[in-house]
C-alpha cells in the first residue's frame, strides 16, 4: 500500500481505537454490556484493487459461528473476530472493536496484488506491491503476467523491482503483457502493441532501460512502423538495437 494510505489507515485506526478504550472502559467498570449486537461496519482499504470483500468477511464470521448481528454485546469478542479474520492470507493488517448504539466495527488492510506468477515449476503465485507472494485464487484482473525460471525468493528480491516499475508507470504498464525470466536470469518482455520480444537483460538499470526504449517508440516506430523489428534489445544502457524482419524475395 503506497505510504499515504498507511498513513491515512493508522491514524483512523488510532481514533476509532479511542472511542474503543472509552467503550472497553465502560464495560470494565460497570455491567456487561447487554444490548444486542444491531450493525457491522466492515472498511477495507483499497476494496477496488484486492482480493478481500465484504462479503467473504461476513462468509467467514458465518461459517465460523461469530456473526456478530443478533448476539449481545457483552458476549462478542473482538479478538476472537480479529483473529479469526486474521487467517485470511490476503489480509495484511486488522482492527476489531465495538462501540456505543451495537456496533461492531471491522477496519481491514490488505495486500495488493501487481502480478500474476506461473513459474516453470512448482505452483502458481501472486506477487504484491511490496514483494509478499500470495497463493492464487478465482480472480480476474489485470496483471502484468511473469512466466518461466522464477520461484519466491528471486520474484521477492529481484522480479518486484520490474513489477514496481511497470506498475507505476501509466504508459509501461499498459504496454507490457507479459515477463519471462529464462534460466540465466535474462529477461524477455512481450508488449500488447507491435510484436517485437524485448531483450531486457537482467533486471538492473531499469529506469534508464526503458526511457532509452521510450525513445526508440517515439522516434523511430512512428516512422519505420511498429512491426518493422521483430526483436529490440535494451541490455546495455546506452543503445537500443534493433533486428529487422528480412523480405524474402
């Protein structure tokens, strides 16, 4: 999650978890709380862009017979929720408390998926914005797709640095397709417009690989036409080479 929705997070979490205190304080030095349970409020951050919804929280709390709504307030645990809720591999961080008028109020984070990978070997994964590998699941989205010689410790420490890259570039991440990292770690990439492979060597210089290949697109392409190379190599940082389809005569 960028550092201004971090931000943004904690301190809601710090003020909801004040009127939390002043409701546990009220609990602790008076009766239990007797009322029934009539609202729960469940906040996901970034609930356009995860796995986690509403739904699948309120699923979860069913299933495991801690369904707050109905139950009095006194014998709801927002720990047990929390914990429960906790298991959810997609969830990063969470807040459960209760407040006055029977509330239960659930504030989720959760990571955010960039790319899809599906190594070689072994089973398919999801990479998050911060390097975290999720398991796969039912979801359809638009990621950047990474294939070949990959498991989690090279996409954590080295194929996050291009996903990162690509995600936050507006024109390269809706231009690249898809990353296949070969067994000597060199990459190809594959772009949605024009047909060339990419040549990108290893992940390193990235910044300067794909400025020098920007140039390329907007003063050559535009002249020789997109499909005039059928390869484009950006390893080196000082050039772009490019190979030409041959006519056959």
């Amino acid at each position: 999650m960028p550092k201004i929705y971090r931000t943004i997070f904690r301190l809601i979490v710090v003020v909801l978890f004040i009127g939390y205190l002043v409701y546990a304080f009220k609990d602790l030095t008076g009766k239990g709380d007797r009322s029934v349970c009539q609202k729960i409020n469940i906040k996901i951050a970034n609930d356009t862009c995860g796995f986690v919804n509403p739904n699948e929280i309120i699923a979860t709390l069913q299933e495991n017979q801690i369904y707050p709504i109905g139950k009095t307030m006194d014998s709801i645990s927002s720990n047990v929720i929390a914990a429960t809720l906790r298991e959810n591999p997609y969830i990063s961080d969470i807040v459960c408390y209760k407040s006055p008028g029977g509330n239960v109020n659930i504030l989720i984070d959760q990571y955010i998926p960039i790319m899809r990978v599906i190594p070689d070997s072994g089973s398919s994964f999801y990479l998050d914005q911060t390097g975290i590998c999720l398991p796969t699941r039912d979801y359809v989205g638009n990621f950047l797709v990474a294939t070949g010689d990959i498991d989690t410790a090279y996409a954590s420490k080295e194929l996050i640095k291009l996903a990162q890259f690509v995600r936050n570039n507006e024109f390269w991440n809706q231009q690249l397709e898809q990353v296949h990292v070969n067994p000597n770690k060199k990459v190809d990439l594959y772009p949605r417009v024009g047909k060339q492979i990419i040549r990108m060597g290893r992940i390193e210089d990235i910044e300067t690989k794909f400025e020098n290949l920007k140039l390329f697109y907007d003063k050559v392409m535009p002249v020789v036409g997109w499909n005039k190379y059928y390869e484009l190599n950006i390893a080196f940082t000082n050039q772009v080479i490019g190979k030409k389809h041959i006519k056959k005569k």
